[in-house]
C-alpha cells in the first residue's frame, strides 16, 4: 500500500513564516514536520510515499530528494498552482496506483501525532468491505470545540449526532482511502470534505478514534508550542 502526504498549501495563517518557507518545511522537534510523517511511515511499513506541492514546492523536492535517508522512495506530484485536497489526490492518483490493493492512506502534512499508523488497515470482509474511507479522529482541540462528524456505535461516521449535541469528534487529517472514493472526479474536485460526506450520507466511512497527541500546526502559535512539547520529549 502506498502513502501520500498533502504538502501543497500556501500556509496563509502561518505568515510570514511561510513566505519563504514551504509550511511542511518549518521544524518542530528539531526536524521539519514533514520528516515526522516520513519517519513514521517508515516505521509503519510503507516504502512508496507520493507528495504533492505547489507553493516553494521545489524546497521540499531539494530537502527531501528521493528518500533514501529515510528508507522511502519518493514521488511528487507537482501543481503549480495549488488544487484543494481532493483535487490534489485526483491528480496523484496515478502515482498511487499499487498492484495489491486499491487504498491507500493520506496524511495532512501540516498537523503532527502520535498515532500507529499500523492501525489503519484496509477492510478484510464483512460488512465494512464496502467501505470508502476510514478517518482517524481525535478529541477536539480548543480552537475546534465543535468538532467535525459523529462517531456512531457501528463505528460509522455521520455528519449528524441524531440529537446528541457535543459528542463530534475532530478529524484529524490522517485516512485510509479507497479509489473508488474519486471515480467520475478531475482534480478541479476541490475540498475533500464534501466527498467524505457524500460517502457518509451511505454510511461508506468509517472512524478511529485516537486518544493519543495529535496537533493541528495551523498558527506560528501552535508550532511554537509543538517545538517546546517535541523538545521536552527529548531523553
């Protein structure tokens, strides 16, 4: 199974910092965040991991080269003028073609977690063969108190909580996704959001919740924060 990480937006809230700076450039725990995700799909087992870019996206290909120092062979899908999420997959899924099945995991490249990627695995059988999507979620942080989708007792995502008011769930930017979630789409797609409700509004996502650390990077604030908890981490 493939990877992909979504490295391709401005990083506008992360001014000036992203002016010069690709935003999965900018370091937290002494290595940029996007070397956070590579070592951790490493670890998980992947060995093909696709990147798309747009804004400085010469940057990321220059720092990263082709993988080898971190035990991945790379691949880059390059925009030029930024697609949204769901365009930008579109456009990679050619890259993300793999012989043995047709999901493959995405990771937004401006967030960072402690999760195990090992515990995103394609459906087997059953009733979940029909799946589209598998979101891991998170509790929400206090800049996203209301959080996104609802996570049902069946394990199903729902954009509703049927009366249950508080008890959404924040997505946390990290999926398991199958093609058939894109057919009939081009990569003028636009945000991945409404494709995922789509697919929930015929019960085809599933979620995970995670109750580790996760971080949306979002803000110098939060990056700053992320550096010194990274930091106090180390041994």
């Amino acid at each position: 199974m493939k990877a992909m990480i979504l490295a391709a937006g401005k990083g506008e809230r992360m001014r000036p910092l992203t002016l010069t700076t690709p935003k999965p450039l900018l370091s937290a725990g002494g290595k940029p965040l996007i070397e956070h995700h590579l070592e951790h799909l490493n670890r998980a087992g992947f060995r093909d991991v696709v990147i798309n870019h747009a804004w400085l996206g010469e940057q990321i290909e220059y720092t990263l080269g082709g993988g080898d120092r971190f035990g991945l062979s790379l691949h880059y899908s390059r925009e030029g003028e930024p697609l949204e999420t769901a365009g930008g997959i579109v456009r990679a899924l050619p890259l993300l073609e793999s012989s043995d099945t047709q999901w493959f995991m995405v990771i937004n490249g401006d967030i960072w977690s402690d999760f195990d990627l090992t515990r995103l695995q394609p459906p087997a059988s059953g009733e979940q063969a029909s799946l589209d999507a598998i979101l891991v979620m998170a509790d929400n942080p206090v800049h996203h108190r209301k959080g996104d989708f609802c996570l049902n007792d069946n394990g199903l995502l729902s954009e509703e909580c049927a009366g249950k008011e508080g008890e959404k769930l924040t997505f946390t930017g990290i999926s398991l996704l199958h093609r058939r979630l894109f057919e009939g789409l081009t990569d003028q797609a636009g945000k991945l959001g409404p494709v995922l409700r789509a697919a929930m509004a015929k019960s085809r996502v599933a979620g995970l919740h995670h109750l580790g650390s996760w971080v949306d990077v979002g803000t110098p604030e939060r990056l700053r924060a992320l550096d010194q908890q990274l930091a106090a981490q180390e041994p």
